[in-house]
C-alpha cells in the first residue's frame, strides 16, 4: 500500500519554540519521523517521505515545497489504489496501531488527533481528498460523505497524540520507547509531576 | 463484573472553573457521569457510582468521603473477582472501547488517559491496589509488576480523553454525541478553530 509521510524539514515543531531551540525542534522532529518510519517499517510497509525539501532517508523522499494539504493532494491524485497519510510527529505510533489503521475497513478510514486534527488516514475511495486546515477530522468526514465514501474512525491514544506543544512532551516521555524518548531525555527534558496532568521541564545545562 | 465509577459529587471539575461557574461544572460534571453510565449499560454491565456523597442514580451507589484512591481500594479490597474501575469523566467512552477494556487478557489492564494519568483499569490480580497521585499509568504499571501481575494496555483515544481542563471540552465537542456534548452547547461552549488544535470558546450570555 501506498503510505505517505509528510514532513515538514524547514522550520518543524514551532509551537515548541519556548522549549527548544530552533535546532533542537529540527533534530527532535527528525527523530519523531525516525520512530514513525520505523513503526511502518515494523508493520511491512515502506512509506514514502513527502518532504518540504530533500532529505537523506532509508525510504523515497518526495520534495514538494508546498503546504500541507497540496503536496499531500498532489501525492494522493498521481496514485491508483489505497492510500495512507500518517503524519510525521506522531512518536508514539505503534505496529499495532498503524496496523488497525491499515487493515480497517471502509473507503476511508480517520485516526483523529488531539485537538480535531487528523493524524493519519486511508483512503481507498478515489475521489477523496485532504483538507488539513481548520478541524480536520470534521472537515474530513465531511469531504467523504460529499463523495458518498463510508468513514470508519480508528479510536487509539497512539496515533491521537501528535507532538506539537510542550505537554505532548509529558506523553512521549511518559509513553515512549523509541528514539525520540531517548532524544528528549537526552537534552535534559524530564516528566514534571504536578497537582493535574504532568508536565515537562528542562534542567539548566 | 463489578464496575467501579468514582465520582466527585463535591465540587467537581475545579480547573474548568475559567470557564464554568461552580454550578455548571455540577451539571456537566453529572452529564459527563451519566454518559459513562450510558455507555457501561450498553456493555450490558451495571456499574456501582462510588460516590463522596449520596446522590440519586439509576445504579447502586456507594458513599465514601475519602479522597480517591482509599476509597476506590476499599472497594476493591471487599470484592471477589475481577474488578474494573472507570473514571466518572470519560465523556467519549463508547462501549466498543469500555468493550475492549473488560475482554482484554492480563492481570491488570490499564487504559491511560492523557498527561500520565490511568482512566479506566481493569484488576484480576486480588493484591493490585490502585494509586492515583502523580503520574499514575507509570505508578500502576509498578505496582503490578510488584505484585507479579502481567500488565496490558489498551490503546483508546476514547478511554485517554479526561475532561479535566477547557481543551478537553473541544474534544467533547468534536467527537462527543451524548448528553455531556449537548449540555455543552446548551451552555453556549462551542469550538474555536485556531492556528493549531482547536479551542473552545463561551458566548456572551
């Protein structure tokens, strides 16, 4: 099956920004697209990487210096048959997750993100296309029926929790194995308990 | 099985207080409990209200005073058997995911929810007590693993959304369809598209 992986390689992860360097949103975002591949990689698929720019990959790099929802409609009108988009920050992924997502039925099928986003989806129905602005899952039920395309939606944390603010940070080093877990704990950033939900925080250095 | 559902009758729901007087986050509080009532009834199971006060419920009631973890592990501590525990404030559990959490193998089946936090458990193991202080899901992994009890998780966006602070009310309002996400709108809470996750928003009265 088709799978596409859109990565944005210029300026990731801003809404990280008060925690982590422009550098450092640059590495961590490239470890998030390290777990990501692998998790894919783990459940026999070999995605393809549609990057705002080249980048070096162990899978096919499509550049396409557009935003979001062209490049990935671009991708998705060139291809016959399903196809899959499962965004990039999505570090805690598992095989088991993406897997429900790629064997669920319907002509297509919405992993919802925090927040009415959508983080990854299939779409077999041909004329089905993305709208990844304003709230996504909503607009993409919408943009199904308007195609007369049944929905299912895969109900999993894993492919819910995209990495965009410093609590999704909390998540990944509360549920996180992979790369990107060891890259945050790496650069000091640690669970912060509090009095609700926890928190991240950072040592001094 | 037995079903615990720990519920605060007190004063509920505080870090919604921004947005909701004290009244209101009762009333939402109480629909929030009444769509997990629902969604439990429809898993064909009748749960016990493990209430801080009596309060009037179409299930039995169990008053106990104490904050949550003495009093959900007295509760266990008198049962024979399985026993789940599932928060009060799970306004998004379906049955298909209360379904997967209570047919799930393991001793101790654990449904995290967001921000470190375990919102729905399942115990077959007589000597697992539960402790909701700090970052749980970690907490009670540990505590099964101390006890020599095999832990699964269930993977739930549903089971992972605690209606705790405003964010989670956009959650309710985007995926929610029972009586918590209309009691929402009744009181003028809608959505608020933004450039990232979606917000809520509260209009003049």
């Amino acid at each position: 099956m088709d799978v596409l992986v859109p990565y944005d390689a210029r300026e990731p992860k801003t809404r990280l920004g008060p925690f982590l360097t422009p550098t450092e949103r640059r590495s961590v975002a490239r470890s998030m697209l390290a777990d990501v591949l692998d998790a894919l990689s783990r459940v026999g698929v070999e995605p393809t990487v549609l990057a705002t720019e080249d980048i070096a990959a162990d899978v096919p790099v499509r550049v396409d210096e557009r935003p979001l929802t062209p490049a990935v409609n671009a991708a998705i009108a060139e291809r016959d048959g399903p196809v899959a988009v499962v965004m990039a920050d999505l570090a805690l992924a598992t095989p088991a997750a993406l897997d429900r997502l790629l064997t669920a039925e319907g002509d297509v099928v919405l992993a919802p993100g925090l927040g009415g986003g959508t983080n990854a989806l299939l779409a077999r129905h041909p004329d089905f296309r993305v709208d990844y602005h304003g709230v996504s899952y909503q607009d993409h039920r919408e943009a199904a029926r308007a195609v007369g395309a049944a929905v299912t939606t895969i109900d999993s944390f894993r492919l819910a929790v995209d990495v965009d603010d410093p609590p999704d940070l909390a998540e990944v080093l509360v549920h996180g194995d992979g790369e990107t877990a060891a890259h945050l704990r790496s650069l000091g950033v640690e669970i912060a308990p509090e009095g609700g939900r926890v928190a991240v925080s950072r040592s001094a250095e």
